[in-house]
C-alpha cells in the first residue's frame, strides 16, 4: 500500500473507489452477465454495468482525490458513460479534491448539481457491543440465496443485480455478515479490507425487522472483525441527513462511532433521476 491509513482525505474515496472496483471486477468471474466495466486510474475510479441505466451504478469516485485532475480525466469519464450507453450517471467530488475548478468543469459540462452523500469514519478501538436479540453470523458462498434476497429485497433492486450482489462472496479480502431471526436472514452487511483501511457497504435489513438493533450489531461485528484483521481507519457512505429528510443508516453510524468527515457532492446528467443513496 502506498499511502498511509493517516492519509484520511485520500481513504475517504479511495477506500470506496476501490471497493466498488473489486465488486465490479468480480463480476468477471460470471461473464459480465450485466455488462460491466471499470476503470481505475490516478484519476480515481469510472465504472458502469451497462444493463441498468443507473446513477447509482455508473459512478465515478475519487477524481482528484490521489492526484490534481484535469479537463482532459474529466472528459474521459464522461466519454465512458457515453460510450457505455448510460444517461444516468453520477460524479462525485470530494471537497478536497484537486484542483477546486472541478466542479465548475463538470458544470460547464452541462453536468447539473444533485444531492449530497455523508462521507464518515471511524478507527477500529474499542468497537461497540452487539445488543440484538438476532443471531449475526460470518457467511460464504453457502448463504448466497439468503444474502440476494436481504440486499436485493431491502435496496428495492431488480432480479437482474442478483450477479451484482453474490460476486464478491467468498471473494479474497470480502468478508459477509447476515442477521438470522432464526434460520431466516433478515440483515446484511460487508466489509472489504486493503492492508491498514477497510470499506464498509451492503448494509440493509428487511423492513420487517427493522428496528431491532440488526444494522447496530452487523457494525459492531464488521468493526470488531476489521480490528482482528489489523485495520485501522474503516469509511463508509450514506445519503445526507436532512431536516425534512431524516436517514436512519446515518444515526446508525453515528450509534457505531462513526464522525462525519463531510458531505459529497453528487454531478447529474441534466435529466438524470437521482443516485438512490447508499
């Protein structure tokens, strides 16, 4: 690894840009059965899965995170959209990203303002206690049936992202978490770890057992694993809380011991929907 854990406004998007290209990556293992590709650069991270027409799943993260960009990596990603067909994608900056004329690249562009995610973290002392009356196990490939049906039911996702979803378990450097209520599983949750720094993603329960502390133990687990794994700094994301628009997986974070290091700004294509939030 080249940069330390310390360098936090690097990890920040680097640990997510380069999550979601090993989550894309994987799907190699299948056949690009939804069309994906990636591209990983010093300008960050550019991927799409051409079957679905999303902000959400054609994304670029990191731009000017690791070096100053330019007009010319700004350019590029949009070409990538272009030429994989997407109308909706999503770029996202980070404040301190280089140079601070990005964004008004991207708005001579014609790439128009959407909403914000809340970039957070913490380290990995002293991880909260699991209080839950579900049961929270460790799972591989075994569970793949019971892992689609959490993430694919409770992100509202079509069939066709099922690939998406499975790709990474048992995959090196992917650890996967289910809530049992019994022996049916009810919330999920995965950490990705790179040396020192770890990413945290899939978060979800199904509504029926929402409020019954799944999404607090799954954290308590994923960070108490990351530490006996020699992590140091985990990062994750979630759409911003608002006072009219109240997001109970950022309270979640915060129960975790998560701090806000700063909202991300999302770039739209001018007619493109909203990127559903993480």
């Amino acid at each position: 690894m080249t940069r330390s854990a310390r360098d936090l406004p690097y990890w920040l998007e680097m640990a997510e840009a380069l999550a979601w290209a090993d989550m894309v990556a994987a799907l190699a293992d299948v056949g690009h059965p939804l069309g994906a590709q990636v591209t990983r650069s010093s300008d960050g991270v550019t991927f799409a899965l051409r079957a679905i027409d999303s902000g959400f799943f054609n994304r670029s993260v990191g731009l000017g995170a690791g070096r100053p960009a330019t007009r010319a990596a700004v350019r590029r990603i949009l070409r990538t959209f272009h030429e994989a067909g997407q109308s909706s994608f999503t770029v996202q900056v980070s404040p301190f990203a280089r140079p601070s004329a990005i964004e008004s690249w991207l708005e001579a562009a014609g790439l128009r303002r959407g909403s914000r995610w809340a970039k957070v973290w913490r380290d990995t002392i002293d991880p909260p206690v699991e209080r839950t009356s579900l049961r929270i196990e460790a799972i591989g490939p075994e569970h793949r049936e019971g892992w689609n049906h959490v993430t694919l039911t409770a992100f509202e996702f079509p069939e066709v992202l099922a690939p998406f979803g499975e790709a990474t378990l048992g995959r090196p450097d992917w650890h996967h978490f289910l809530a049992f209520d019994g022996d049916r599983a009810v919330g999920a949750g995965a950490l990705y770890v790179m040396g020192h720094v770890g990413w945290l993603g899939f978060g979800a329960t199904l509504e029926s057992h929402r409020g019954r502390g799944s999404q607090s133990a799954i954290f308590a687990r994923r960070i108490r694993a990351a530490a006996e794994l020699g992590v140091k700094l985990l990062v994750t994301e979630t759409g911003e809380e608002l006072p009219d628009r109240p997001n109970p997986s950022y309270r979640n974070m915060l129960r975790a011991g998560f701090r806000l290091a700063y909202p991300r700004q999302n770039w739209l294509e001018p007619a493109a929907p909203e990127a559903p939030e993480a």
